[in-house]
C-alpha cells in the first residue's frame, strides 16, 4: 500500500467515526427523526459520501448505538447473574430509564422495528426480562401480578421526560423510578390486570418521547 492510499484509508475511517459521533449526537437531542442530510452536513461530509457509508438510516442507527446495545444486553445479563432477583430487576429497571431521560436516541432504536434490532438485541433482551421478572416472583419480592407489559408503561410515562433538560430529566427519571418500584413490592394493593400494551404499538401513537417512523 503506497502513501496516498493509507492516507485515503486514514481520511475515511476519520469521515465514519466522525459520521457515527455526530448520528449518535443528533439522534440523542432530536430523535431518530433527524435528516441523513442534517447529519452528513454536521459531521462535514457529503450526502453521497453518508449513503456510500451507510446506505439506510436503519444501517446509521445500528452502527450508531451499538455500543449502547451491547451496554443494554450486559445490563440485562448481570441482573440475571446477580444472586438477589430483586436487586436485578430493579437495577435493570434504573438503569434503562436513565439511558431513555439522557438519550432520546437509543431508546427509539431499542424498540424499533428493524428485523436486525429485533432478532439481535430485542427478542433476546425481552426474553430475558421475562425470566427476571419470573425470578422476583419466585423470590417473593416482586408482586405476583406485574407483567413483562409493564415495562411499556414505565418507559411510556419516563418517555414524558424528552426534551427536558438533561440533568432536570435524570432527577425526575431517578424519583418516578423510586416511586414504581414501591408499587411493585409485594404486599401493596391488587391492581388491575396487566394490558399486553407492545412497544411498537406506543411507538405508533408517537409516544416514548420519540417520533417514528424514521425518514431519510
């Protein structure tokens, strides 16, 4: 490989990683909304040179944040592993609306609809929460009535935080959580039954703090 080669090879993977710092940038303050042009042209390439990269925003956005999922998944995995469902289950719960009061972003992509998200990072995640869920039961700490659905409602009403200041959504995320998670002890009043409310279903209504689809 001769000089100007490297050099070209050098230049594109600076063009990439800036291309992906400011995707993840734009996607946190604004959604996944954003216009691949408003990206290309903060990021200070040009819009051919985007589509060459990455030739769908779906392919932007799993590039983006996939770190974000593999941080996700982790969670998820250490709960499972931790000795005390309990425990779990709510670091689970803490540290998932955290990420959705500081990143608008990733929370949409979590629970978009891309076949590659799904089958990847979704599917696999939704059945673990399952079994913490079924752990907590077990375990005696978590009512016996709260249903995996009921993770929808928790991040639909943390979803009403977007837009605020990141430091006032932290705040208020971290006080709502410590309120749900009281009511979902043991020994609180019956609730009404669970609704099977889906993520996609929320997402099509424009809630989460999100709007979908996503266009170019």
């Amino acid at each position: 490989m001769n000089a100007s080669q490297s050099q070209l090879r050098t230049d594109a993977a600076e063009n990439r990683a800036r291309v992906l710092a400011v995707a993840r940038e734009l996607f946190a303050e604004r959604g996944l909304d954003v216009p691949m042009a408003a990206i290309a042209r903060r990021a200070g390439v040009g819009v051919a040179t985007l589509y060459r990269r990455f030739p769908t925003k779906e392919a932007l956005v799993a590039e983006a944040f996939t770190e974000q999922f593999a941080v996700c998944q982790a969670v998820i995995e250490d709960a499972l592993a931790d000795p005390d469902p309990w425990r779990g289950f709510r670091t689970v719960i803490e540290k998932v609306c955290l990420l959705q009061a500081t990143d608008r972003g990733f929370t949409a992509a979590f629970v978009a609809t891309f076949p590659e998200m799904r089958s990847k990072v979704r599917e696999h995640t939704w059945h673990c929460f399952g079994e913490l869920v079924d752990r907590a039961k077990a375990g005696g700490q978590l009512r016996a009535d709260f249903s995996p659905h009921d993770l929808t409602l928790v991040l639909v009403a943390n979803g009403g935080l977007a837009g605020v200041p990141v430091e006032v959504a932290v705040a208020a995320s971290q006080r709502l959580v410590a309120y749900l998670l009281e009511s979902f002890r043991t020994g609180t009043d019956e609730l009404p039954p669970p609704v099977p409310l889906s993520l996609d279903l929320v997402l099509s209504q424009g809630r989460l703090g999100t709007h979908f689809p996503m266009k170019a």
